[in-house]
C-alpha cells in the first residue's frame, strides 16, 4: 500500500472508532438518570462504599473516626445558562469512550496487525483484552478510591465560616472525569513497558536503577491527584508502585523469551 493509501485505510478506522464512541454516547446521554443520579453524585454522599469501608477499616485497626463520614458540606450548583445541557453532552462523551475503548483498541489493532509477522500476531493475541482490562481496573480505582478522597477532602475544606462551599458542576465533574481518566492511562503502564522492552527501549536494570526516583514520581502524582494527607497518598501510591514492579517483571520475562529466540537461531545457524 502507498502512504495515501495508509491514511485512507487509518481514516476509516478513526471514524469507526468515532461511530462506537457516539453510539456509546448516546446511550449513556439517554441514561442521564442513572449517570448523574447514581454515578457521578455517587461519591459525595456519604454512605457511599468507600466511606463505609474506610470507617470499617479505621475502626478495625483501632484509630479514630475521622475516616467516618457523616456528611459533606457542599451543594453542587450551575453558574452558566447552558451548564447542566453542556454537561451532559460532554458526560455522555466521555461515557462513550470509556465504554467504547476495547473496540477503539480493536481498530487500533486492525491498523497495526498487517505489518506484524505471524509469530509477533500469536504473541499478542490477548493485547485487546489485557489493556482493556487494565483500562477499566484502573477507571474503578480512581472513581472508587480517588474521587471518594478529592470530594471528601476538598468539600469539606473551609477557611473561614464565613465561606460556604458552592461547588459549580463543572469543576465537580471535571474531578471526577480528569481522576477516573488518569487512573485508567496510568494504569496501562505494564503495556506500555511491554511495547517499549519489545522496541529495546528499556530493560529490567534501567527500570530497576530508576525505581527510587519512580517512587518518588509516584508520590508526587499521588500527593497532587489526591487530598494533601499522607494516608489518602499511600492508598494511591501503593497499587502504582506495584503496577511498576510488575512492570520489571514484564519487561525481565520479554527479554528472556528474545534472548532464548536468538539463541536458537544462532545454534540453528551454527548447525548449517
């Protein structure tokens, strides 16, 4: 195929991956009840089930009640003439892509998968499967374990009494998206080192040498996606260092396979 041809052929792949985000759009724009209602005010009451299982756990370990939450502060209100409509498109689009993203990865897949040997086909077969699984382990995490802290934190949080906390509804569901959004890409951290090791990118020694400033990164991340207590950090911190341990894994077993491959080649040479 010529280049043109390649952008003819990717054209058509975005546009169905496009057509999949709005079908998914639109039924979630349909939905508004269960989205709003349920979902995304979800995490500002307070019997919602992180709160009830960070008050189990405080309990459980003898500390005090301030992981029970009997009520947080605030009112979510609309400041625009247009801003409940224009939250509820922008809602339902990003419903749609959450929803849509193994088949945008399956497009994705159909682009690239030509220009793969066989071998490298059988080797990545459970790819769609693996990074959408990843993907949505990782949307979970934020909406149950990050969002629950921001909101509880920052709606809760005054400086004066004098000044009550009116929350305007983008900025609230701009938390909620921007932590279940970043949760999910952060998340696909094993792939990534999986496709990076493949390209000889990094090794299990490079990753291994820079863990400390890693784990540095990952407490900077966690300390700027989530309240400012060192508590609510380590729940966040915990799960990405482990992703990154995993990742080393990966990255060790990837090469052991090519070295092994090589190896057998270079025998199957010498032998001829």
């Amino acid at each position: 195929m010529s280049f043109l041809d390649h952008l003819e052929d990717l054209r058509w792949h975005l546009i169905r991956s496009i057509l999949a985000v709005m079908v998914a759009a639109i039924l979630a724009f349909i939905m508004k009840s269960f989205i709003f209602d349920v979902i995304l005010f979800g995490p500002k009451e307070p019997d919602f089930i992180t709160y009830q299982y960070l008050c189990s756990a405080a309990k459980a370990i003898g500390m005090d009640e301030s992981f029970c939450f009997t009520e947080i502060p605030f009112q979510i209100i609309s400041r625009k003439m247009s801003g409940q409509f224009s939250a509820h498109m922008w809602t339902a689009i990003t419903a749609g892509f959450i929803a849509a993203f193994p088949y945008i990865l399956y497009e994705m897949w159909r682009f690239i998968s030509p220009a793969l040997q066989a071998k490298e086909k059988n080797a990545s077969k459970g790819f769609i499967f693996i990074a959408s699984l990843l993907f949505f382990i990782g949307v979970l995490f934020g909406y149950y374990v990050i969002c629950p802290l921001s909101i509880n934190f920052l709606g809760s949080y005054f400086v004066s009494s004098e000044v009550s906390n009116n929350i305007d509804l983008a900025s609230y569901i701009s938390l909620v998206r921007a932590a279940a959004l970043s949760s999910g890409i952060i998340f696909e951290l094993p792939i990534i080192i999986y496709i990076l090791t493949k390209l000889g990118l990094v090794t299990p020694e490079i990753l291994k040498q820079y863990r400390k400033y890693a784990f540095v990164g990952v407490l900077i991340i966690s300390a700027v996606i989530t309240p400012p207590d060192i508590a609510s950090q380590i729940i966040v911190a915990i799960p990405v260092m482990i992703l990154y341990e995993v990742s080393i894994k990966i990255c060790g077993y990837v090469l052991r396979k090519q070295r092994k491959k090589e190896l057998k080649l270079k025998l199957k040479e010498d032998k001829e």
